[in-house]
C-alpha cells in the first residue's frame, strides 16, 4: 500500500491507498516539533484499529508547504515503514504539468498536487477553490498547467484576526446564518463571515473568467467546502480528496 501524507499549514492528512482504493485516512495538527518517533506511535496505532499493518505500506510520498516538518515525516517513512518516500519538489519528481508563473519554485506543492489531480478528473481549464488556512483560488489551463492564481486570508483565520482586534466581539464559530441581517453580534458576525466569503468567492471566479476570457469550471476543496457549495452557484463540484489522489497519481507517475 501507499502512504500519503499531505502536510499543511493547520494540519497533517496521512491516508493510505491501496491501488486508487482508499484504506484509511487520519489527520492531526500540524506541529512542526513533532519527532518521526510521535508521528510513527500516533500513526501505527490508529492503522492497529483499522487492522492495517505497518509491514502491508510499500511506497510514500509526501507534499509539504510547511518545510520544517520534512525531516521528521522523512524518518516516519524510513524507520517505521522501511521505505524512502517520494517528496513533491524534488527535482526528480516529475507532476507531468507545468507551473507557468514568475516564480514556480514558489509555488505550494499542495497547489501543484491539486492541479494534477483536478486536470485528471475534470479536464481543464478550470479554478481550483480551495479552503485552507488560506483561501486560494488556483487556475488550470486546458493542457493541465498551472498558470496562477489568488490567496486570500482564510475563513478562519479571519474570525480569529475579528475576534483578537475588536475587544468587543466574540469568537463565533463558522456557520450559515438565518438571515444576512444580524439582530445580536454572533449572528451579525456569522453572516459577515458567511456571506461576506460567499461574496468573496462570487466576485473572485467572475474576475479571474473575464481576466482569462473563457468559462471556467470550479473545484471546490477543503475542510468548509461542504457548507459553502449550497450557497453559491459558482462551485460546481466538492472534492474533498483532491490532494490525496494528486499524490496517488504522482506516485503511479514516477514509479510505473
């Protein structure tokens, strides 16, 4: 089986495949002082629960945008599964797409890992909306490039800047309110969150379609996904597996 491990900037998602099948799937905060040792306990017992075994992972991969945490996912791979893992922006590693920007060296290998994914199963050209800690909007050719994109402040990390720079609002959580007009604070502040990122969204997809100049199609991914596509009708698909499956196909690529 693969191992796949998606480290991000609020959290790490470990899932392991068995050809495109997934077997299991954990996440856990990302913490960039975490030893290989924390990482192989946490894991192995959780594969003992799903009755997986340390000995059925034959192969890894790892994207990071959170380069302090490399080393230690390396040695999770090496000393409690005895194999070299494959990292997404080594220079042998090849995605099979290009980024067409400025700087591609800069560009998050999340961002990369979704791209090749997104193209696979939907063709292109296409947005990628995905809702991390930041919100990124990433734009695809037909042929599967990356041509640029938009990152915007995430969801939650903006209910948090809310909460800590106005000493007089709560931290509320992230929900779809009954009605846009607030009659108390949280719901007021709820509807400028929800609303206020399904205006975000809207006018972002409209400006990046009349800047590229042909209809795009939209991928929504991330944890909040979910509770924006009813919202919105810019959001034609949910993939909440997009990045998993990237590394799946950038595995098979550089291993057939």
């Amino acid at each position: 089986m693969l191992l796949t491990i998606d480290s991000g900037n609020t959290n790490i998602v470990f899932a392991l495949y068995e050809g495109e099948k997934q077997r299991g799937v954990w996440r856990r905060a990302n913490d960039n002082r975490q030893t290989a040792d924390e990482y192989g306990v946490w894991l192995l017992q959780l594969m003992a629960l799903a009755k997986l075994h340390p000995e059925d992972v034959d192969a890894a991969i790892i994207a990071t945008v959170v380069p302090d945490t490399l080393f230690s996912l390396k040695g999770l791979c090496r000393n409690y599964f005895d194999v070299e893992p494959l990292v997404v922006g080594d220079p042998d590693v090849q995605l099979g797409i290009d980024a067409l920007v400025d700087t591609p060296e800069a560009v998050g290998a999340d961002r990369l890992v979704n791209a090749v994914a997104a193209h696979e199963e939907y063709g292109g050209p296409l947005i990628i909306l995905d809702f991390g800690t930041a919100t990124t909007f990433d734009v695809i050719n037909a042929d599967g490039n990356y041509v640029g994109g938009v990152i915007a402040p995430g969801i939650n990390l903006s209910v948090e800047a809310l909460h800590r720079a106005a000493a007089m609002l709560p931290k509320v959580s992230v929900a779809p309110p009954q009605t846009v007009i607030g009659t108390r604070t949280t719901p007021a502040m709820q509807s400028g969150i929800y609303w206020g990122y399904v205006g975000l969204i809207e006018g972002l997809v409209d400006r990046i379609r009349k800047e590229y100049g042909e209809e795009l199609r939209v991928v929504a991914t991330g944890g909040l996904a979910p509770m924006f596509e009813p919202a919105t009708d810019v959001i034609e698909k949910v993939d909440r597996n997009l990045t998993l499956r990237g590394l799946v196909s950038i595995h098979a690529r550089n291993t057939a």
